[in-house]
C-alpha cells in the first residue's frame, strides 16, 4: 500500500524563525490531511537551498505539537556529524515522539560544508558507511571503543533508517544493508545523455536496491517529487514561473527556455488535480515505490497555497495513485 510523505525544506520567504513556525504548521496541517510522514533536510549555510541546520532539534519542535505523522529526516549529512551524537539525538527524539521517528542518511553534497567542517569531500563515502555502522552499533547496546554503552539505546531504529544517494553503487549498498531507499525529486544528467528522464536515471539504482536487499526483507522506496497543485492550471503556472525563474541559475534552467521546458528540466508536477495525477502516473519510479513525498520545492509558493496544495494531493491526487488515506488511519486506530 502506497504511503504518503510531505517534505518540507523551510524555504517560506520569511526570517529563519518565521520559517520554522511555519514549516510546523505546514506539517500540522498534513497530519490533520492523513499524510503518513513529514520529511525534513538539514542544510548548512545556505539558505536559499534549504533554511535548516539541525533536523533533529526542529523534529523534537514538531513532536510536541503531533500526535501521529511520523517525523524524519531526509536527510542528515552523516559526514559531517559526530556519529555518536546523532545517535544520542535520535534515540532521545525518538522517545520523545513515542517511536515515530525515521532517520534518513546520506553522504552530501555541497562541497563548500564539507570545507568549513573540515572534512574532505573525497572521503563522503567512507565517512558515511563508518558512521553508519558506529550509530547502529550504539542504538542496539554494543560495546563501544573505550568500553562505554550508549544510554539510552533505541533498537528499533535500526529498521527505520534509510539511504539516500544518487548513484547505482548508493542503491546497492542500501539495498544490502537492509535500510530504506530515498529517491530525490532530481538529480544531475548523465553527460553522455543530458536529456534522460528521473525515471530513466532512477531505474538502475532501483534495480540494484531491490537485487541487494536480503532474502525476507521488505524493500523501503520514497520517491521525492516536486508536486504543486492549485485549483486552476493558470494560477498554478504563473506561480510555478515566477518560482522556477527566481530558482532558474540554481537549478540550471536555461534561460531562454519555455515553462514547459523548465518544469520538464526540474521534474515539477504541476497544475490541476487532475493534470498532476496524470503527470504522477506516468513516472514509473512511483510503480516500485513504497512512499510518495511531494514537496512544492521548486515552486516555493506563499505559504496559504503550500496549504491548499497538501489539501488537494491528499483529497485527490494521492487516492489517484493507490493511497488510501485517511481511511486507512482511521482502521489503523
């Protein structure tokens, strides 16, 4: 049964903390629609690619006001983290959340971080799967170096972890490690084929996943979309242009390219109910999905029509797709 995520990058056009008070009630607003999770990343320094540094201290912020959605992380950028802190962070937040908690990984990839952390981004892989396996080892009570034991452990963790990455390799390693997927919203072209769709890029690393996961586990897939959704396809298009236009140098959008041509180069799904759900259907990814999470980044609409466009995905375009919604909370309850 398919589930339904809302990935919030705290992009709101306000100071950081108005950002946050509204990314929580972005995400109250989704737990009253029936969404199964809330999705935050963490970003450092840049606040025009994402407004938040520390995930797991706003996911505490917004564990005190839900009472159901699970909350997660997509994602911490493991490099760059003392491993055995997140492993306290999480363990504690996840009490604090009456076990709804989900911790999405991954190496990172602004270079620049890596510099002002000290790290070097050649070593992303090494650090992400040596610290991985330290925060696992601490949640289920092993023995750590100088003889200590985390206090206090979290083994259920362990099965709600999950990877993200971009490459086949990424998807494997997932995949073997018996951890969840994430699938981004987009990622680059491959230089011998600039034109390839998400879902064409995506298939391999969907290949390797499935064929690495261990026999008897279930596979994890969320895939990432950006989804805006309006109540008239003009609206939806003039804000999506003025949203992709002040996005344009970062994304790498042509500059003499048509609407159409952006949101195709962005993999945006935008428009009426109805225009978005035939979009959706047609991304293949999201038949090997176990998890939609849509995010209205790039668009990055006023916060009334963030709103309104989480209202219509969980009324229309989310049962569209095989989401059962709130009828399924309700037997669930």
């Amino acid at each position: 049964m398919l589930k339904l995520g809302f990935f919030t990058r705290l992009l709101d056009e306000a100071p950081a903390s108005e950002r946050y008070k509204l990314g929580l009630e972005q995400i109250v607003h989704a737990e009253r629609l029936g969404y199964d999770t809330a999705w935050v990343a963490q970003h450092h320094f840049h606040e025009a690619e994402g407004g938040l540094p520390a995930p797991t201290a706003f996911l505490a912020y917004a564990a005190a006001r839900t009472s159901r959605i699970r909350l997660a992380t997509g994602i911490i950028t493991l490099p760059l983290e003392l491993p055995l802190r997140v492993a306290e962070d999480t363990a504690v937040l996840d009490m604090l959340a009456d076990g709804r908690l989900e911790v999405g990984v991954g190496p990172g990839g602004n270079h620049s971080a890596f510099t002002a952390f000290g790290r070097d981004p050649a070593d992303r892989a090494t650090l992400m799967t040596d610290h991985l396996a330290l925060i696992k080892r601490a949640w289920t009570g092993g023995e750590l170096q100088g003889g200590d034991r985390l206090y206090p452990t979290n083994p259920s963790l362990v099965d709600r972890v999950w990877q993200a990455t971009f490459t086949v390799e990424g998807g494997r390693r997932a995949g073997a490690d018996g951890d969840g997927l994430l699938l981004s919203r987009t990622q680059p072209r491959p230089k011998d084929n600039p034109a390839a769709t998400i879902t064409e890029i995506q298939a391999p690393i969907l290949d390797a996943y499935y064929a690495a996961l261990p026999p008897g586990r279930a596979p994890r897939v969320l895939a990432s979309r950006s989804v805006f959704v309006a109540d008239d396809r003009a609206s939806a298009l003039r804000l999506a242009e003025i949203g992709l236009r002040r996005n344009r140098a970062r994304l790498g959008l042509p500059p003499g390219g048509t609407l159409a041509e952006w949101l195709t180069a962005a993999n945006s799904h935008v428009g009426t109910p109805n225009d978005v759900i035939d979009s959706l259907a047609a991304d293949t990814t999201l038949q090997r999905a176990t998890e939609l999470a849509v995010q209205v980044h790039s668009i990055d609409p006023p916060h009334a029509l963030t709103l309104r466009s989480l209202e219509l995905v969980a009324e229309q375009v989310a049962p569209a797709l095989g989401w059962a919604g709130p009828r399924a909370v309700a037997k669930a309850a």
